[in-house]
C-alpha cells in the first residue's frame, strides 16, 4: 500500500483541482459535448473519479472499478456523449492531477522519491484501467444499439 499522505493532499485540495478539471473540460474544443453540461454536475463526476481513484490506490479493488466504470460508459454512451469527448475528459483529468501530484511532492530522501514515482505510477494504472473499463462499457451500449437496430428496422 501506498503512504496515506498522497491520498490525503489529494483530498485536501480536491474542490480547487475538481474546480480546474471542470473549467478545462467546459472550455476546451475536444470536450465540446460537455460545453452544455452544468459546472456542477461536471464537478460532481470529476468528485466520483477521485473518490473511485482513492479507493483504488488504497484497496487495489480493480472488481469495483470494472463494474463501476463499464455502466459508467454505458451511461455515457445513452447521453449522447461521443467516445472521444468522453476519453479527453478523462485524459484532462487524468493530465489534471498529474501534474498536481509533480507540483507538490517534493521528496527529501530516496525513499520518498520512491513512494511518489510508485503513485504516479499507480494512479496512471487507475486511469488505463478506467480508459479499457469506459470504452468496454460504452461498446457494450452501442452493440446492444445496434442489434436492437437491426432487430427492429424503419419501414
């Protein structure tokens, strides 16, 4: 397990980080799709990814992070949210704390260079797993879509 002092800075500082996640995602022209979705609702969800992050690196529970974000992708897929917007988002997020995580851990000793480069590490898994999880989910929607489609065509 990871020291409990990364998980906690990150918490100390989750409303400022969430607040320029959300900015970046509702401004940039590869996440146009989200342009329309209230600030708080993109905070809302930004929030879950860091609770769902947290639990993750604390617990190593990859079974709950499966489930979670398989429907998660479902559920975007039926917004309407196209697969790239989705996957900027969450590469803004993940770039987001990245560079948080650079900026305040400044390691004195070895050993907690070694702890630091270990989270980065780690928290760079959570998101590949979140990318496969998502993308899974949301192919999962659109092949039920489609058979659906197919099953039943216009006249």
């Amino acid at each position: 397990m990871l020291p409990k002092k990364f998980t906690e800075l990150m918490t100390i500082h989750a409303d400022r980080i969430v607040a320029h996640i959300a900015a970046a995602i509702r401004e940039n022209p590869r996440t146009s799709h989200y342009h329309s979705i209230p600030a708080p609702e993109i905070k809302k969800r930004i929030m879950g990814i860091f609770k769902n992050m947290e639990h993750y690196l604390e617990e190593g529970d990859i079974e709950a992070i499966y489930e979670l974000y398989r429907r998660f992708g479902r559920t975007r897929y039926y917004e309407g949210i196209p697969l790239p917007d989705l996957m900027y988002a969450f590469t803004l997020v993940k770039h987001h704390i990245r560079e948080f995580i650079k900026t305040h851990m400044l390691s004195d000793t070895a050993l907690q260079l070694h702890h630091e480069l270990q989270f980065l590490e780690r928290t760079s898994i959570f998101f590949d797993d979140v990318f496969y999880y998502t993308i899974s989910g949301y192919q999962e929607a659109l092949l039920e879509e489609a058979h659906k489609r197919a099953q039943h065509p216009i006249d």
